[in-house]
C-alpha cells in the first residue's frame, strides 16, 4: 500500500529561493522516493542535481555512483592499451561499418570499351592505342541545336595523352582538326576536333557536324556517354559510347 507524504518528511528541506513549480515537483518526486526505498531497505535512488547555465535556465543531470565508477574503470583500462611497443596511446573509437559500406571499398575496376566496338576499331580498322578521353553526362549544352558542339572539359579529361605534341600545338595555335568519329550507332562520321579557352577554363570541343549524330543516335540530355581515342594510321580518332 503505497504511504501518503507528511510534513515531517519535508522537515530537512533547504528551500531555494530560485525554485520554480517544476523544481518544488522534482523535490517532492526525490522525497517520496527516498521515503519509499527507506521503508524497503533498497539502494538510494539517483541523485538530481540542478545547475544553472549561460541562459538562466536550470540543468538537471541523474547520475549514479556504480556507473560512473564502472565508466571510469573502462576508460582507464582502454588508456592502458599500447600499440605493441609498449608505448601508451590515445583511445580509439571503433566505427561500425555497415555492409554497404565494406563492399563500396573493393576497387571498382576501370572501364572497358564494349566489344563490338573493340572488334571493330583493333579487328577490322587495325585502330592501335585505344584510350578513355572522358565520361560524362550530357547537358542540354551538349544537345543544343544552335551550338552544335559536344563538350570535352579540361577538368574532366582522363588524360591528354590521346594528342601527340605536334597535334596538341596546332590546338593551341586555334586550328582545328578533321577527325574520324563512330558514334553510338558504329557509323563512322567527319566532325571537326578545336580546342577553347573560356577565361581560365579549356576544353575541347567536337563541332560542325555534331547535330546529326545527337539526332541520329537520340541523345538527350541526362545520357552517359564516353568518348575512347584510338590511331588509325597514326591519325587520331574517336568513338563515341552511350551507356
């Protein structure tokens, strides 16, 4: 039967002057438990502490000694811990890592040309040297019918070693190349190969007969294309890859 709270219990209470309603409920909370562990022989309750921050507003913190002790066992113990050289490190927290995450860690193994296309350039055109020119995402930049030209950015440019130093010179003299390219489709079309310089950024670019082959192979803003550079007869070419 639970026993009502008296005055009496109430007769060693230190009355805070800055106590509000909630602090005379968390008082009254704290008496009848310590009355009722009393009456049961059991371990004192937690205790509350009130503290007052920057803002004015009062703190309360529970704390129980066996845990704090216990927490402060295990610290000490991780503290102990060496590196094998007997030498004291620092703690170090374990992250957990979720599957995904383990499995996002093995290599992602670089991209290759598909064969079809590899049997066309190296079987039949005898292409030598092929490389990965970029991989990107077509914008509406890309598709515009008024600018007919497809982007190769400098930033995103695997590598420049698709030009030998005389072809790269003439590019940066700003005269444009005729090259071969395949498009999607493995059709072999004439398009122009330049370079631009746009205040502190480069890129080359594919223009002039661009539109056709963004007609011809449908493609649309939000495509992932790659662009591979090949030789075929020690002249640089191109095939265009719609993933």
């Amino acid at each position: 039967m639970m026993e009502l709270l008296s005055r009496d219990d109430f007769k060693d209470t230190k009355v805070d002057p800055n106590w509000g309603p909630f602090d005379y409920l968390l008082h009254v909370v704290h008496v009848d438990q310590q009355k009722f562990q009393k009456s049961h022989n059991a371990p004192p309750p937690p205790q509350i502490l009130c503290k007052q921050d920057h803002t004015g507003f009062k703190l309360r913190f529970k704390f129980n000694n066996s845990v704090g002790l216990k927490r402060k066992r295990n610290l000490k113990a991780v503290e102990e811990e060496d590196d094998g050289d007997g030498d004291r490190v620092a703690p170090k927290l374990k992250q957990k890592r979720s599957k995904k995450q383990e499995k996002s860690v093995c290599p992602i193994p670089p991209p290759d040309l598909p064969p079809k296309f590899r049997q066309l350039i190296v079987e039949e055109m005898g292409g030598r040297g092929l490389v990965l020119v970029i991989q990107k995402t077509i914008f509406f930049s890309d598709i515009n019918p008024t600018a007919s030209r497809f982007s190769i950015p400098f930033s995103q440019v695997k590598t420049h070693d698709f030009l030998n130093e005389a072809e790269a010179k003439e590019l940066d003299d700003k005269n444009p190349m005729q090259v071969l390219l395949l498009d999607p489709s493995m059709k072999g079309t004439s398009i122009t190969l330049n370079k631009w310089v746009m205040g502190s950024s480069s890129l080359y670019v594919l223009t002039n007969t661009w539109n056709p082959i963004v007609k011809n192979n449908q493609l649309k803003k939000g495509d992932t294309v790659q662009l591979w550079s090949f030789r075929m007869n020690s002249l640089p070419c191109f095939a265009l890859i719609k993933l």
